[in-house]
C-alpha cells in the first residue's frame, strides 16, 4: 500500500445554499451532524465556514466557537480548520475566530481574480494573519489559486512567518482564476518539492465537476484530497451529492483504486505536525 491519503471535507463554503441542494448544513447543529458523517467515512480535516441567521457568511467568532466545540465534541481527533475567507468579512474581521485557536486555518496570500470579484488579500491583512496564526498556535492551509502564492508561502516560512513547514493546497477551476490544467498541477507539484522537499504534503481541490478530476489527480500523484459541497453539490451532472459524507467516500474509493490507505486523525495528524489530542 501506498502512503496515507488525507481527506478534507468542506463542510459549507461562503456561497452554497439549501436551493443548490437540500443537504448543504448551514445551521451550527446541522454543520456538526454533516460534519460527524463525514469523520465516520474517512474524512479527517474539517474546512469551515459559518452563516449568519439569513443563512448569510460570517466571520463571527461565536459562531465559530460553537461549531469549533460541536465538532471536538463529536469527532474526537478530528482536524478542525477555520476559513479566514474574504467572502465572510473585511479587514482583520476575518481573523477573529483564530484565538480560539482552531487545529488549522486557510491563509490566501495574495490576490486573484473570482467570478465576479477581486478575491482581495493585501500584504499587510497577509502579514497580520500569518502573525495571529503563529501567536495562538494555529497552523496555516496555504490556499494557492496561482503559481505566485506557493512562491510567497516559501518567502513567507523563510522569513518565520509561517512557523512550520507549510501545507500547501492547490485550487483550480474557480471561473477567471486558475482553470484545471494538468501540467501546470504537475508544475505546482514539482514547485512544491523544490521548494520545500520531496516529503512535503500538499493538497487539492476542484471545483464544481473539477472535484473528482483534481481528487484523481492528487491521490494518484501521492498528494491529499479536498472534497464536500462547498466546492461541489453534486455526485454528478444529474444527480445532486446526498451529503458531504457521500463526497467523502466517492474520495476514498479513488483511495482504494490507488492503494493508498485513508489516513485516520492520529495518521493525519502526524503528516501535518499536528499535536495529538485525547
């Protein structure tokens, strides 16, 4: 068997609602039952977002702390990475949930270009994030959505701006960003090694039908898989996804047909330089 295979599930996102699909959670209760399902089928990172009471994003840290305590609750083990997201708030707004010192959190670099906006991320909103993870302990998923935002993660470790070896996941396929090419994947891929060794773990994550593509792609290149419905509502193009569990172990039969075990959270853990937790 090959090495351990990651799976990430977002549980939520910024955009998805109950009109693309009934199974999107997005009451603290339902994110927590969505979420331990998805944990019983193999998914051992949780990336998430909470909505307001409109069903709106937000950055609230209540919020927040009540899914972050659900989710300890009823998935022992289990990796909990807050978003910092710009679609959720403005300014440092989107960094107040990191005192309460989550596992993980996102941190995008820089900016791109998204369907109908600017996905803004200036250097000094950057920096202070970078700064807040590392005060409270929290390790940072580095979102790369171009070539340039791997270059500035190395920078930014080098500096001791990011305090451990990052964790690099690649997005493609959001509409006016990065589409899905394969060999700049192959590019990203290589980047990554010489830019922070050849065991360095990354990720990647597709959007809408890219999801199963950038999953196949990953696991069989020896990376990790990111997968749920806030990147992807359905199993396919007729068929909404009947949970993020669902999503989950469409991933890890890719995991299977690659040999490659899905890694528990002790495993997970490990790999990413994660304290264990009782």
């Amino acid at each position: 068997m090959g090495k351990p295979c990651i799976i990430c599930v977002a549980i939520t996102g910024s955009l998805p609602t109950k009109d693309n699909n009934p199974a999107v959670p997005i009451t603290v209760s339902e994110q927590i039952e969505s979420t331990q399902e998805a944990f019983e089928a193999g998914a051992t990172i949780a990336h998430c977002h909470v909505r307001d009471d409109e069903g709106k994003p937000t950055s609230d840290p209540e919020r927040f702390g009540k899914l972050l305590e659900g989710l300890r609750q009823h998935c022992p083990g289990m990796i909990v990475q807050l978003s910092t997201g710009g679609r959720s708030g403005a300014g440092q707004a989107r960094g107040g949930m990191l005192p309460l010192k989550p596992d993980m959190a996102s941190l995008s670099v820089g900016s791109n270009n998204f369907p109908t906006r600017v996905y803004e991320n200036p250097p000094d909103l950057v920096d202070w994030l970078a700064s807040e993870m590392v005060a409270h302990g929290v390790k940072p998923e580095i979102e790369a959505f171009d070539l340039s935002h791997i270059l500035k993660a190395y920078e930014m470790w080098q500096k001791g701006q990011i305090a451990a070896r990052p964790y690099v996941q690649f997005v493609m396929g959001v509409k006016n960003a990065m589409p899905v090419d394969r060999m700049v994947f192959d590019y990203y891929i290589q980047t990554v090694k010489r830019l922070f060794g050849d065991e360095a773990a990354w990720c990647a994550a597709g959007i809408g039908p890219n999801q199963i593509v950038l999953n196949e792609w990953a696991i069989s290149q020896g990376g990790h898989a990111r997968t749920g419905l806030e990147d992807n509502v359905r199993i396919d193009r007729n068929t909404l996804a009947p949970s993020n569990a669902a999503l989950v172990t469409r991933a890890a039969e890719l995991c299977d047909k690659y040999e490659r075990p899905v890694a528990d959270w002790q495993t997970a853990r490990e790999i990413l330089g994660l304290p264990l937790v009782a």
